[in-house]
C-alpha cells in the first residue's frame, strides 16, 4: 500500500478559518521546539460526519523551508488511535490552514497537533496509532524523511499477548527531501493482535533484507508473513518459507517471487499446511545466484500420502528445471523414476509440488539444469547483525574463504572503500582502522602490519570479490560460520 495524506486538504480565506474556531473546541497553540521556525499557532477539532475533523494554523517564522505538521488522536486512556500528517514549502512568514479528518471519529477523546521538527539524514517515525476497526487492526503512521529525496516507508508488527510476532506489513513510497506523510496499513490478525510496533525503515545498504516476519495458525494451517525490502537497484527477488518440526525436519516449503524496483519494500505471505507441526520456520531471500539452486526440500504425509515440497532458486538464464525422483515402498523396494520439470526465467523462485500414492513412503531426488547438469544444493548466505543480505554477486568459496563484493561488505560495515585501477588496490578505513589489499595478492595491511590472507581478492564476473572473514574482523566485527546452513554471522560490536 502506497502513503496516504489522510484526507488533508489545505484551507483558504480568514472565513473557514473563524467557522472552524467557533464551532469546534480550541486546542491550546502548541509551541515549537527545535523546528527551525515551523510551529502551531492554533489547532482545532470537532465531529463532522462520524469523523473528527481537525483544523489547525502552521506557521514558518524562519526563512525558507519544507514545513510540516502531524496530529495524533488518543483515547480515554491515552492510547494513540490514529495519527495523520502533511508537509510543503513554506515561504519566509507564511501561514497555511490545514483540515484533517481521522476516521476513529468518536472514540478519539483528546489532539494533539505539533510541528515537525528538522530532518535527519535518515527517516524518522514521528507518531504512529493503532485501532481495531470491522475486525481489522487499522495501523497508521507519519515518517519524516531525511534530507535526500529516496523510497522509504513503514513496517507494522502485530503481536500475541505472549509477545510473539504473529503478523507483519509494511507501506512505502518516494518522499523528497524533508518530505512529512502519512501511511495506513491493516493487520488481519485482529482476534490475535494486543499490541503493535511501528517503526520508519530507510534504505541504508545496497543489499535484500529481510525486515520482519510473523506466524500465525489459522485454520489449521500456518500463515506466514514478511516485509523485504530490496538493493538500490532494481530486480527479482524471490522469498522461501521453509518450515521444519521440533527435530529439524524439513516438513514444507512454500515461495513467492516477483520484480522490485530499487528500494522498494514488500510484502509476502506463505501457507504451509503443516500448520502447528511446522514449529521452527526460517526465511531465505533469492534473486542474485548465477546458477540455479535448490534451497530446501520438505517432506510431509497428508491423507496418508507423501508430499514432498522443493524451493528452487533460478539463475541469470531462463531454462527448464528437472527433478528426477526414485520412489520406495516402505521396505525400501524401488517402485520406479519419474522426472518432473517446470521453466522458470531468471532469477525467478519457485515451489515445485510431488505429491506421490499412497504406496511412496521415501524418495530419492536429483535436479538437472537444462543442459542436463546436476544442480547443487544450498548457496552461501550471509546474515549481518540478523539481516540477510543479498548481493548483485552471490558469494564464493575460494580456497576454504568465503568471497563477497568489496563495495557491498564495506558499506554495510560503515567503512569507506578506494579503489585504485592504476595499482588495483583496496583501501578502507573506518575510525581509527584502516585495510589495504591488492588485487590477486595474499598479501594486506591493516593499520600498518602486514597479514597473510587464506584466499586473495579476484573478479567474479565483473565483481571485485573480497574475503569477508578478514574484513569483518579487521573493522572490528565478529564473524561466525554455520556449515550446516552454509550460513556467515557477522555481528558488529
């Protein structure tokens, strides 16, 4: 869902401003602090029409500038129900009116209007309510970006009285510099929903991340949902569900897919059928391997049947997917092979469904590309203080080193990166740390010493790759392998 302004439409004339003053009740001016010169010079509000319409004066007492404004509705106790806001540029001395409705009508008891203070470099929530409206939890916010022009947006926690996260949406859209607007998002989940978090996300690395994800049973089957948010540039980005029992058993697996443009964020939601068996879910991010790969089979019986799930992740080439299946019958006797297969374009993700009679109790899978080579399994991934990342290049092992994009790893460890053609050097600093490296050499310096490295940095196809492990812990990062997940952990300190 898009950003919305709330219905806020900008008054004209002293006359619908003295209108609006008598009939509704006054709110105090509200004083501004710290907004460079925007503030409130009076607010008021009234029902109209089984909504609380809320007028209010802004004012830019500095020079120039993009002013804003956000008004927040509470209820008897307090809780913020809802919450709208507006900005535009104001001249020196210029005084706008502005009218907003909010739709919690009656059950908001209390305003409150307030300036919007200077922007950041980073986008920033400003307020945000929540309200259970014809069995849906409505979710509004207003984020201030900072002060680039940029696709930011809002991500909408819903959760258990247990406090655990059971669903998960977000909105987004293109603000310019300094821009205040406001987002409406709804959570399904309303019987299951006691308190929500709202937070603004803003695009600070060139890689997928995973934002949040909930999970939920409902009608017997496990609904799970997410927010992506994509890389600075635009592409396909593919999301797997995969859900495993208490012992690590991989039950099912459910995917989605589509085209992102740079920054976008993203919805998904998954329904594996396994419902509460799947007690353990993990989510992984696709869209950046060169060659296929299949990320995760499930196996599960439903009607006594076996049903066996596979995630499939494309490569840079359409082409056809093969699956070659060798069945057993619960003595182990081969009851014969089949091949399935599907087409897939690139970069695209994809569940493939097997389901087998009643006489199939294992099989045996291999998977062929289209020029009839075997695919292999499971790709490296690489999770930074908990986000998965995704790289234009995926990541490559090279002598016992996992390789990443230079440019990528050093931004997302907030360290600068040079690069030199004439001498084909790497330089980064970050604080009082700095890391050379050169192009096909084990050889580097960090802070003046010269290290051995395991692997030297190379070109991957057109991609200046760098061994990870020694630049998260030369910038001072914690560096973790899983091999069973084929999984990198860095955190930083």
């Amino acid at each position: 869902m898009r950003k919305t302004n709330r219905n806020l439409t900008k008054l004209l004339g002293a006359g619908v401003l003295a209108f609006s003053l008598v009939f509704g009740p006054v709110q105090g001016a509200v004083k501004a602090d710290g907004t460079e010169g925007i503030s409130i010079l009076e607010s008021s509000h009234e029902l109209i029409n089984g909504k609380m319409r809320v007028t209010a004066d802004v004012r830019n007492g500095g020079s120039g500038k993009e002013g804003g404004f956000y008004v927040v509705g509470y209820d008897e106790n307090g809780n913020a129900l809802e919450v709208a806001g507006n900005s535009e540029y104001f001249m020196s001395d210029e005084i706008n009116t502005y009218e907003v409705d909010l739709d919690g009508g009656s059950s908001i008891k209390r305003v409150e209007v307030l300036p919007a203070g200077p922007a950041g470099s980073e986008a920033k929530l400003l307020a945000s309510g929540s309200r259970t409206d014809n069995g849906v939890v409505k979710v509004t916010g207003v984020v201030q970006n900072g002060t680039e022009g940029r696709n930011v947006g809002m991500l909408a926690v819903g959760y258990d009285a247990s406090g655990k996260a059971v669903e998960v949406t977000s909105a987004d859209g293109y603000f310019t510099g300094s821009e205040v607007a406001a987002f409406e998002v709804e959570l399904k989940a309303a019987k299951l929903i006691k308190t929500v978090k709202v937070s603004a996300i803003d695009p600070v690395e060139d890689a997928v991340k995973l934002l949040q994800t909930g999970s939920r049973l409902e009608n017997g089957k496990l609904i799970v949902t997410g927010s992506i948010q994509n890389r600075k540039e635009g592409g396909r980005v593919g999301v797997i569900v995969v859900g495993s029992n208490g012992s690590g058993k991989v039950l099912e697996v459910n995917t989605t897919t589509g085209y992102l443009s740079g920054s976008e964020i993203a919805n998904f939601a998954a329904e594996l059928e396994a419902g509460k068996a799947a007690s353990n879910i993990k989510v992984f991010l696709t869209g950046s391997s060169q060659t296929p790969k299949i990320i995760a089979e499930g196996r599960m019986t439903v009607n006594n049947k076996l049903v066996v799930t596979i995630g499939i992740e494309n490569g840079d080439a359409s082409q056809r997917i093969t699956v070659k299946s060798t069945a057993y019958d619960a003595k182990g006797r081969s009851l014969g092979t089949e091949s399935n297969s599907t087409f897939m374009s690139a970069h695209e993700t994809t569940t493939l469904r097997i389901d087998y009679d009643s006489r199939v109790k294992s099989v045996k899978l291999k998977y062929y590309d289209q020029s009839g080579r075997e695919i292999g399994q499971m790709p490296i991934r690489i999770k930074l203080n908990g986000q998965l990342q995704s790289y234009a290049q995926a990541p490559v092992m090279s002598g016992g080193s996992v390789l990443v994009p230079m440019r990528a790893i050093f931004e997302s460890l907030d360290a600068s990166v040079k690069w030199d053609q004439k001498t084909q050097t790497i330089t980064s600093v970050k604080g009082s740390s700095q890391i050379k490296l050169k192009m096909g050499s084990k050889q580097a310096v960090v802070n003046g010493k010269n290290v051995t490295l395991d692997s030297a940095p190379r070109m991957v196809k057109g991609t200046t790759m760098v061994p990870l492990r020694f630049v998260a812990t030369a910038l001072g990062a914690d560096v973790k392998w899983d091999s069973s997940e084929k999984m990198v952990h860095i955190t930083t300190k």
